[in-house]
C-alpha cells in the first residue's frame, strides 16, 4: 500500500515540473486571439507532453492494480519500474510523425 502512495507522490513531482514549461508555452499560444492552429498544433506535439501525459496514465493504472491487488513491497516496486521502463520505451520507439501543418511551422 506505500508503494502506491509512493507512486502518487511519484507521479505529482514527476508530472509537475517536467511538464510545466511546455504547458505555458501550449497556455501562451492558446491565449493569442489570432488564427494560430499551426502553432497551437506545435506545442502541443511536443514530446515533453505526450510522455508526461503517458506515465501520469500508467503510473496511475499501475497504482489501482496496486491497490486491488495488495502484493507485496518487493512485487509492487517490481511492478512499478517495470511501468515506468514500458512507458519510456514506447515513447521513445513510437514516435508519431507529425502533421505536414506542424513541420511547415517548425
């Protein structure tokens, strides 16, 4: 059970400050009252994001397994890195080929 408690504490630092300055860069875009797609489609394809946003979903799906299933301490940090590996690894190995909107921007 502190593993999963761990795991939330885990993924609020992780998702905080990793996240932070791709968000105000996604929030300043979004505020600017022109037609601004093609930037807007810019930031938020951001990397930063997409993983943050996939281990914030992992690590929370590992948490309720955790705490269903209630194994034990060494199970449960085995079942949390293997999370984090998995989730890493498909980030890196999949990466989505963007838009020909967003590669006109950049």
């Amino acid at each position: 059970m502190r593993a999963s408690y761990g795991a939330l504490l885990l993924m609020a630092i992780v998702s905080g400050p990793v996240s932070r300055s791709p968000m105000r860069a996604l929030k300043r875009v979004a505020d600017v009252p022109a037609d601004g797609t093609v930037a807007l489609r810019a930031a938020a394809a951001n990397p930063i994001l997409r993983l943050s946003l996939r281990i914030r979903v992992a690590f929370g799906l590992a948490i309720v397994f955790l705490m269903i299933a209630k194994p034990a301490a060494g199970e449960s940090l085995l079942v949390l890195a293997l999370v984090s590996m998995v989730t890493i690894a498909t980030s890196l190995t999949r990466r989505p080929t963007r838009s020909t909107a967003v590669q006109g921007y950049r």
